[in-house]
C-alpha cells in the first residue's frame, strides 16, 4: 500500500478525511477530547444564546414601570376633565393594586398617592385596562375622600384595604365571578406587551 500519498494529505487542514482518490482510513487529527470540548463549548454557547426568561424580580421591576405609565396617563385624564394642567399633579407612590378578572375582561383598581401644586397630597383612586397603553385604556381617575369605601366584590379579598369612591364610575369589581383568581401566565411573551403577572401583588395578597 502507497502511503506517502496519504500522509502529503495528513499535512494540509483535511488531513484524515478519506477522498475518492484514497479511500483509505486514517486516524482523525482530532482526538476523542478535541471533539467533546468543542461540544461543549457549542452547548454553552447555545445556552448563552438562549433568551432567559425573565426572574422573578424582572417581571416586579417591568410590572412597577407599567403601573407607573398606566397611572401618569390616568392622572393625565383626570387633570383634562378637570381643567387642570398634568404639570399640576405629581404621582407619588403606588399604594394599593389589584387585578381584577371577570370572565376575562380585566381591570386593575389602583390606590395612589398624588401631589399637587401647593405641596399637599391626596390619595386618588384609578381603574385602567391592564394592558394600558392609551386614554381609552383609562376607564375612571378620581381622588378620594377618606369617607369612601365604595363596593368592590373584586377587591373584598384580595386587596380589602383598596378604597373605592362612593359614587361609583368604575366598571370592575360588581361581578361576582365566583371562582378562584386566575394567573396571566407570561412566559410565551417575554416583550413588554404581556399583561401584569399576579406574582408578588399588593401587600395583601400570599
Ligand atoms: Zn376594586
């Protein structure tokens, strides 16, 4: 057997592939340990690739943004139906959330605290779709008087030091749906358009 010809091809960066011309098995340049390392080496980065699906604390930090967003437009529907400028009301701290779901139409009741102008500051209430993105998602804004304790069947349990206006004007929370809270699984939409989880709420709940 010729195996000079075999070995001017072991010098070059094929050396150990069998060709048409030379059939014949050689001995892979690679060895057992260069092929199990670059397997590794391409599992890890194929895990490094992998998009992480968000902790726990992400998804409290994304939620907090969103209240946040959906609290300065409500407050901004409010300074408009009372002829106030939005510059006149500062949100200050979210007190008091919950997510309401009646046979799928959902709602989140909100207690807020607001600052206005002169330095005082009033607890408000608001209800706003949970995926609030526009004015149209801002179904009532409204500050309280530390006399209203309006009903809510959807806050009773959850979230009874909530605080709901006398006069009513929310859409949530008359509904007796009678089954126990459903939670918004998020984990197939990791971008920012899922509906808030209901993992770790107001201080009520778990
Ligand atoms: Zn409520």
């Amino acid at each position: 057997m010729d195996f000079s010809r075999g070995r001017s091809i072991n010098s070059d960066a094929f050396a150990g592939l069998e060709t048409w011309e030379d059939p014949t098995p050689r001995p892979s340049p690679f060895t057992f340990e260069d092929l199990r390392d670059a397997f590794v080496e391409a599992s890890k980065r194929q895990m490094r690739l992998r998009p992480k699906s968000p902790s726990r604390e992400d998804l409290m930090i994304r939620r907090q943004e969103h209240d946040r967003k959906s609290l300065v437009m409500a407050l901004n529907v409010y300074a408009k139906q009372n002829n106030m400028q939005p510059s006149e009301l500062e949100l200050v701290e979210i007190m008091q959330r919950n997510l309401i779901d009646e046979y799928g139409k959902g709602y989140v009741h909100f207690n807020f605290t607001v600052k206005s102008l002169d330095g005082t500051v009033h607890l408000f209430f608001a209800e706003v779709h949970p995926d609030c993105r526009e004015v149209e998602d801002v179904y009532h804004c409204t500050a309280l008087n530390t006399i209203d304790s309006g009903h809510c069947i959807g806050c009773k349990d959850r979230a009874s030091d909530l605080q709901h206006p006398n006069d009513g004007g929310y859409l949530g929370g008359h509904k007796d749906v009678g089954f126990p809270f459903m939670e918004y699984d998020d984990s197939d939409s990791a971008g920012e358009d899922e509906w808030p989880t209901m993992i770790g709420l107001s201080e009520g709940d778990k």
